[in-house]
C-alpha cells in the first residue's frame, strides 16, 4: 500500500473538473509519480505494451503516447523495437520527467478531448494508458485519435468500466457498425492498481483503423 500523501494526488486527479486542475495535479505530482505508481502495482503500462507488440509490427512508426505521463510506456517502446514515438501529455512538469528519459522523438504539451494539431492519418499506432478514466477524457477524446491514426493503424487504450458503461462501449459499437473501426481485441475487465482502495475495474482495448 501506498502512502497517503500518493493516495490523496489520485483522489484529486480522479476528482478533478477542469483541465487545468489536471495539469496543476499532475505537475507537483511528477517528481515521484514513477515510485509511487510502482508501489501501487501499476498495471496499465504493461497490459498496454503487450497488446502494442502483438498488434502492431516492430519498428512500426511513428507512433503516439497519448498520456504519457513521465514516460513509462515510451522507455518499454524503445527497449521493445519502436524507435520513433512521441509523447503527448496535460502537464508540462510530467513531459520534463518523460524528456530525462530520452526517447521519444518529440514532446506535446497538449489535452485530449478537443482538436489535436495533427495531420489526418500521422501516426502508425496510438497508445493511451490511464487517460479514458474518472476526471480525466470521457469518449469524446476518441474521434481524433482515430483520425490521426493511418488506416490499418491501432489505438491501444484503456477505459475505466465507469466510462465504459456511460456511452464508451455504445460509441465503440457504433463505430464498429459505421466501418471505422475494428475491434481486434478486448481483455477482460482488471483493476488497474492493485495496491489502492480503488477497485473500479478496467479493460485494455484494440482497435484497428479501417
């Protein structure tokens, strides 16, 4: 179990109404984000690598760490074979921490949820790990990470069952019906953090551009 002072910056993160509060959060939060999400069994990051490697060919590029965060993802992508990724995160203070990192081949300081500067079809893979999830980017965050997505591209992502059960899986459907998107793969329901009281499962997710 984590320390209180990491159990109240995920409370208020998961609280937050405004993203600003959400880059303000994760900003203080970022000097010892890595220790604290380790001690809490952090799973997304892993579940989220796994499903890249088996969707997505190695050395496929570019692709996108939509959330970064301090670079969890980013550093496993590089050891793994996918040697140009960029990061994309809320906060400024959580991309410096991922920057030390050195590998990603560049740094955006950007919210998802609105229109992203980025051209139709950039990017040969997406991965967002924590972001769909309470305070932070409901289904209205998806639109363009598919745009930006090439055709036969994936976006692998994690939604917290509070989001999916409020329109997430509705508008996943309805994307599938539409032809925009398949669904390549869905894990089954897990908690994402299994050091904290937060029990609220959630499910990692595949989909393939059409």
């Amino acid at each position: 179990m984590t320390d209180g002072k990491h159990l109240d910056a995920l409370s208020a993160a998961y609280a937050a109404k405004r993203p600003e509060e959400v880059a303000a959060l994760y900003d203080r939060w970022s000097q010892t984000y890595d220790a604290d999400m380790s001690a809490a069994g952090y799973r997304h990051p892993t579940i989220c690598l796994a499903l890249i490697a088996r969707h997505l060919p190695r050395g496929a590029a570019p692709l996108l760490d939509a959330g970064a965060g301090t670079g969890l993802i980013g550093e496993w992508l590089d050891i793994s074979g996918y040697p140009q990724v960029e990061a994309l995160d809320i906060s400024q203070g959580m991309l410096d921490q991922a920057a030390r990192k050195g590998v990603y081949s560049a740094l955006h300081c950007l919210a998802l949820g609105g229109a992203l500067p980025f051209a139709d079809d950039a990017y040969a893979g997406i991965v967002s790990a924590g972001v769909f999830t309470s305070g932070h980017v409901g289904v209205e965050g998806l639109d363009e990470l598919i745009r930006i997505c090439r055709p036969g591209g994936v976006i692998v992502l994690t939604v917290k069952n509070t989001l999916w059960d409020q329109g997430f899986a509705a508008r996943i459907a309805e994307l599938e019906a539409q032809d925009v998107v398949t669904r390549v793969e869905e894990t089954r329901p897990y908690v994402s953090m299994p050091g904290e009281a937060d029990t609220v499962p959630s499910r990692g997710l595949v989909l393939r551009v059409n």
